[in-house]
C-alpha cells in the first residue's frame, strides 16, 4: 500500500475524508500532501515489522516517484 493510500485509509477511518481530492486545489496543499507521504516512508509506525528487501525497493521506488512529483509541484508554485 502506497503512503498515500495509508493516509486516504486513516483520514476514512476518522471521518475525515469529505473529498477524494488528496492532493488539496492548490500546488501548496499538494506539496503539504507529498511531504507529509515521504515522511511517513522515512518513519515508519513504531512495531512494524520488518521489511523485506522487496519492500524496501518498492518503497525506495515510490519515494522517488514522490520526490519527482514533488520537484514538479514546486516549479508550479
């Protein structure tokens, strides 16, 4: 599961979720967005399991997907 579709999963949980937008209308709110999900990949919830080499890469993959996406969001703002 991407961190994005943790966050989705956990602003559900609350009753927070009143749009499926997660990126917000504006290139700020999508770049608090994209910050927020390379956090959570840099600290994971404490009492996870470990990760496996798969894992890891597949996370590595998707930080540098998010990192690049983030570099286009800053040169729209």
């Amino acid at each position: 599961m991407t961190a994005a579709g943790v966050q989705t999963a956990i602003r559900w949980a609350k009753g927070e979720l009143e749009q499926t937008d997660l990126l917000g209308s504006s290139a700020e709110s999508a770049i608090d967005a994209v910050n927020k999900w390379i956090y959570d990949l840099d600290h994971p919830l404490a009492g996870q399991p470990v990760r496996s080499i798969d894992e890891q890469r597949m996370i590595m993959q998707e930080k540098a997907f998010y990192e690049a996406f983030l570099e286009k969001l800053k040169e729209l703002s």
